[in-house]
C-alpha cells in the first residue's frame, strides 16, 4: 500500500521540529506533507493537498486543535485526527470523541508511545479499506459492472485480441451470450448516415442521437427474434451484430433481411441507416475478419448508395487482404495529434500510407481507403471542437483531391498537412480553454475575496472543474498557488485601505476576508514584517 499523508500542526515550532525529525516517518509508512503552527494554516494546507491524518495540539492561535477536528469531521470526515496536548483533562478528551478524535495523547511527548500509536492508526487505516474490499461487495459491483464487462469482450472478441478458443466459449456461457458453438458467424455494422435529429420531440436530458439508435437496435432486434441468435455491441461506427448462422446458410439471406430492415427503418422510424454485411465464417475465432468486412463494406456508401445492406462479397469478390487492417496506426494517429508531437503524427501517416498502398489490392481500394481515413480524421477534429469547415462541402472537396493525388509521397504531404493543421487547433483551444479559467477564477476570486468562506470548492462549483485540476492550471498560469494569490490579493487590498482610509486594524481585517483580525495581523507581520497599524509609520 502506498504512503499514508500526515499533517502536523503544532503552534511551538520547537515542538514540531523534534517531532518531525525524531519520528521514523517512511519505515512507518507515512509520508510527512507539512508541519504548521494553527489550525487556520492546516485547513488552508488540508485544502490543497488532502492527508490520512492529522497530528495536532489543542493549544494554538487562530483555531485551536478541537476546532480544527470539528471542521474536519465535517468537511473532511474519512481524515484521521490524533491530538496531544498537556492538558490532562476529562472535558478535552469527551469533547475530543465527540470530533471522532482516534488518540489522545499527553505531553511531553514520547517518541516511542507516538510511534507505537501511528503503528495502530496506519493498521486501522488499512483494515478499513480491506473490509471495504470483502467478497460481497466485489460480487455486487461485478454484477453491477457486467454490461461493461460483457461489451469489453465482445469489442475484444471482433478486434482478435482473444487467442483461446476454449475462453471464448467459456466466457460467452458465463456472461449468457448466445453464440458459444454457432455452426457459422456474420457480423454486421448498422451506422446512421443521414443524421437528421428532430428536436421538436425532444425529451429532455436524453441525447436525441442515441435515442435514434436505441430505436433502431429494438427494431432489429425484433426482426432477428427467432431467426438468428445474436448480439448486440457499440462500435466507433455505429452498433455491430454478431449472427449465430446455421450450417450451410450463406449470407445473401441476412442480406436481403438487412435491406427490408433499412427500408422498413427510413419508411416506418424517418432514420436512414446502411448495413456493411461481412462474410460468413465457420470458426468462433475468425469474428474479427467478418467484423473488418462489414466496416470494409461500409465504406463503399458513397459508391454503392446509402440505406441499404452492402454485402462485403458484392464489393469485393475474392478480397485476399483488408483494408482497415491499420485500425491501431488510425487509433495511434488520432491520439499523437491531440497528444503527442509533430514528428510522431508525420511517422503515424508514413506508416498507414506505406502499408496502405503496400496491399494486393486495386488502386480504387486504396483510395476508398484514404476517404474513410479523412472522414474518420473529420470527425475526430469536430470532437475536439475544432472546426474544419462545412461538413458535406468539405468531405466534398477532400475526396476530388484524393483522386487527384497519384503518387505515395504526394498522399503522404497531403494527409500530413490536414493532421498538422488539426494538432495546432487542438493545441490552440486546449491553451485559449485554460487561459478562460484562469481569467473566470480571479475575476471571482475578485468578487468574492472579502468573504472569509472563499474556498477553492466555492471557485471549482463556479467552473464545473475539480479542485485537483484547478489547483494544478492556477499553479501553472500563473506562478503560485491559490493560497498565496488570494493571500496576497487580500493584503494588497489592505495595504490600498491603509494608505487611503483612517480604518481601524479589524476593520480592515474584514473588509479584506479576515474573520480574526488577530490572524490578519499575524499574515500581515509575516509578509511585510510589521504590524498594519505600524507599516505607514515606518
């Protein structure tokens, strides 16, 4: 198990100094994040880099050790809470249970009873998260898990990344998918191809897309009832079908099913849907080619024409190779554009192309190739919001130019230039997004700074972000934590009311945030090293 974080706050630095260095923190196995002198700066520490548990004095300014356990029982109630102090009294230990404080400890401290207690607080830390782990709980977020699970394996299954026939098997009885020992296998790709959302009926909260495909995967489903056993999974194209086929079945009959469903689909639901049908295989493990099939046969739509079954075999009769065999090169393509450098989206593109036009295949295959590898490049570029111009005129203009294009090296430059232009929009939003935050953070925090509440959960519910996200892109942009800056934006407005105003010390401790104008004074005198009501008297 990794390091458990501890917190020590203790107003005599003295104190906190032997303690940090006597106590054997790593062979304990806890990693020391802090030592700081009240319970004001623990919270302010606590909030950016939350600990298992905290150390404490009941003694100190500002925010004492008890308050400090109330506010974390209810801010932070899973933090662990160890106080020592030299108060042997009945009142500070009932108050202290009544905070969930787990040891109460006398001083002076004794460096072996200390160890001794973190000993027993690490295991009891530990035992929690092993009852937590127990057997029924595994079973119920199994079950409650299968659905991912079930379709995990089958995106597996078409991919050919199961090698045992035998696990196959085995796993389609234990997760009750009807396809174990099927004389035949077909898969069939459905995807939308005429996208026209009525939002006049629109159900609010449910996206009107999938709406259409649920629609479309209960209709199918019906038409395949007693037919075909099958099974239903997403895909990046749409929902593929895995067919049970009886022996000696060919495909042309799911075909011409396919196509009374497309039609049935356009005539009776107004959704315009085209079937790529792969071919029919004998052997549970030869899924993945018929899978590749249909999504080769669905590249044909713009050819062969849209909202019908295009069966594999029409297309490309005696097909030896296939040519979205560089599904991994697009899947590492798309993910060096958003997230890697030039140099590997120029390598991902000399790649595809090479193998690409490396295949015994007629040049025309090529091409359909390149096209369904721009469209993909389409649509990956509208997911990151970048926007590459009106859709069909574009698509348009990108298929005249690939006829156009006669050689490897000329497709190569093409093809580069189109991901290179992608990656900079990409990198351009993700930098003009967190500018945005950043300047939406300190306007509120500009707004807000004289509440004393101000907190980096009020900020995040602001901007819809995680406090572990915006604590990291502040620190980041712009130099320092939100802590300091708010810190110094604060005494900075003081410094303005002390210059201008005739204000009294507490007064301008609340105008600037500070609910104790001690604690102001205290911030105050640590920055500039004076008191406030000395600093124009210098």
């Amino acid at each position: 198990m990794n390091f458990l974080k501890i917190l020590l706050v203790d107003d005599e630095e003295q104190v906190r100094k032997i303690i940090a260095k006597k106590i054997m923190w790593e062979k304990l196995g806890y990693e020391l994040i802090g030592n700081v002198g009240n319970g004001r700066e623990a919270l302010e520490l606590i909030e950016v880099n939350e600990p298992d548990v905290v150390l404490t004095d009941i003694r100190m300014p500002f925010m004492d050790g008890l308050e400090l356990a109330s506010r974390l029982k209810e801010e932070y109630p899973d933090i662990k809470v160890i106080i020592f102090s030299g108060f042997d009294e009945f009142e500070y230990a009932k108050q202290a249970l009544k905070y969930n404080v787990i040891e109460y400890i006398l001083k002076p401290v004794n460096i072996e009873e200390m160890t001794e207690i973190l000993r027993k607080v690490r295991q009891s830390i530990v035992d929690d998260i092993l009852k937590k782990r127990n057997i029924e709980k595994l079973r119920e977020a199994y079950m409650k898990g299968l659905p991912v699970i079930k379709e995990r394996f089958l995106t597996d299954l078409i991919h050919g990344k199961l090698k045992s026939r035998a696990e196959i098997q085995q796993k389609m009885s234990l997760y009750q998918i009807p396809l174990a020992f099927q004389e035949g296998y077909l898969v069939t790709t459905l995807m939308l191809t005429d996208k026209k959302i009525d939002r006049t009926n629109a159900i609010e909260g449910i996206d009107q897309e999938e709406m259409q495909y649920f629609s479309v995967k209960q209709y199918l489903e019906e038409m395949l009832q007693n037919q075909y056993d099958n099974i239903f999974l997403r895909t990046t194209s749409g929902w593929s079908v895995i067919l049970g086929i009886r022996k000696g079945e060919r495909g042309r009959k799911v075909v011409m099913l396919l196509n009374n469903f497309c039609r049935s689909c356009k005539k009776l639901l107004d959704i315009e849907i085209t079937a790529g049908v792969g071919s029919v295989v004998s052997d549970i493990m030869e899924i993945e080619s018929s899978y590749q099939e249909s999504k080769e046969a669905l590249g044909y739509y713009r050819i062969m024409g849209k909202g019908k079954a295009i069966y594999i075999q029409d297309v490309e009769p005696g097909q030896n190779e296939s040519l979205l065999s560089e599904e991994k090169l697009e899947d590492q393509l798309m993910v060096s554009i958003k997230f890697g450098s030039e140099e590997k989206v120029c390598q991902c593109i000399d790649e595809i192309v090479d193998q690409a036009e490396g295949k015994k295949i007629h040049d025309n295959q090529v091409m359909i190739y390149y096209i369904s590898l721009v469209i993909n490049l389409m649509k990956f570029a509208e997911k990151c919001d970048v926007h590459t111009g009106d859709g069909e005129d574009i698509s348009r203009d990108y298929i005249e130019q690939i006829f156009q294009i006669k050689s490897a090296d000329r497709m190569k430059e093409w093809m580069k230039e189109i991901c290179l232009n992608i990656q900079k929009e990409i990198g351009r939003e993700r930098e003009d997004a967190t500018l945005k935050l950043i300047n939406q953070a300190k306007a509120f925090i500009e707004m807000h700074y004289q509440e004393p509440s101000l907190s980096v959960e009020m900020i995040c519910q602001e901007l819809h972000i995680s406090p572990a996200y915006f604590s990291t892109i502040f620190k980041k942009e712009v130099g320092e934590s939100y802590v300091s800056y708010l810190t110094d934006l604060r005494l900075k407005k003081a410094l303005e009311l002390l210059k201008d105003t005739t204000d009294k010390t507490y007064v301008i401790a609340e105008k600037v945030g500070y609910s104790e104008p001690n604690y102001f004074s205290y911030v105050f005198k640590k920055k500039f090293g004076v008191a406030p009501s000395k600093y124009y008297k210098r």
